[in-house]
C-alpha cells in the first residue's frame, strides 16, 4: 500500500448515528483527491454502538482504520490515532 499522503484522526464517541455517513462523506472528498490518505476513528468509551459502526467501515474501506481507547478521553484518543498512523 501507498503510504498515505494525508491521516484524519478522528475520535468518536456516542456517534453510533453519525460515525458512518460523517466518514463516508470524508471518503468521498479524499477520494477525489486522488491522493493517498487514511481515516483513522478513535471511538473512545461509547456506551452505544460506536465502535461496532466504526470497525463495519473498516472492514469495507481500506482507507479506514478503527480502533478502540477504553475510557472516555478525546486527548488519549486522539495521541493514539496519531501514533497509529501508517
């Protein structure tokens, strides 16, 4: 793979709703980029379905990286999406 010329790191948290047409709408912009990038979800401590929507779109998108912070914290979440980074 391309290393990425762009990484959007992004934490979610209680997006379980908006996780999935908010990222789509991203891809469809880098994408017409036509440069090399990563969406990277940090779902972090959601009590709804977050994680479980986030983790589908990685699963269809090879763009898309998802991961889980296990407490409720969007300066860790974010540290670690930039440490994720390809």
């Amino acid at each position: 793979m391309t290393p990425p010329w762009v990484s959007i790191v992004v934490p979610v948290f209680n997006e379980a709703a908006l996780v999935g047409p908010s990222s789509e709408q991203l891809l469809r912009s880098f994408r017409a980029r036509r440069r090399p990038f990563e969406l990277i979800l940090a779902e972090n401590g959601s009590t709804d379905d977050t994680l479980a929507k986030a983790q589908e779109l990685a699963a269809s998108h090879t763009e898309v990286v998802a991961f889980n912070v296990p407490e409720a914290n969007y300066g860790r979440a974010m540290r670690e999406g930039i440490d994720r980074e390809r």
